[in-house]
C-alpha cells in the first residue's frame, strides 16, 4: 500500500536522521494519511480515500465535488 495522498498527490520525502555526533543516516518523512470516507450528494454514495490532512481541510472548505473537479482539471488521474 502506498504512501500518496489520493487528492494532492503528497509522497514521502526523504532526509537525514542526524545524531548528535553530526551522524548522518537516511530518512523518510511521510505524509499524513487518513482513511476518510465522504458522501457524494450528486450519485448518492460513499467513496473513501486516502488523503492527507491538508486535503481534508481543502474538502471542508470548498466542499469535495469542487475538489475533485480541482484534482480532474489538474489531470492527476
């Protein structure tokens, strides 16, 4: 199962873990996934996805049909 938001497309990014004698070993930061389920009012059914919290927060302000309009025109699916 992959780490990548559904909507925006956030992958982990990768760093260093630095110790405290400047040791230098690699890293990943993830994203912050959440399994969310949303209601569709047009077709009248359920989908979940996997997306990010800034996602979300996107979703309750301009509402998900708006977002996944914004996520069509981009052309990441």
């Amino acid at each position: 199962m992959s780490r990548v938001c559904d909507l925006t497309g956030k992958k982990p990014l990768k760093g260093n873990r630095v110790s405290h004698s400047n040791r230098k070993t690699k890293r990943r930061f993830n994203p912050n996934l959440q399994s969310k389920r949303f209601f569709l009012p047009d077709t009248g059914e359920w989908i979940t996805l996997k997306v990010s919290t800034s996602a979300i927060k996107t979703i309750d302000k301009i509402g998900i049909i708006a977002a996944l309009d914004r996520l069509f025109k981009k052309g990441t699916i």
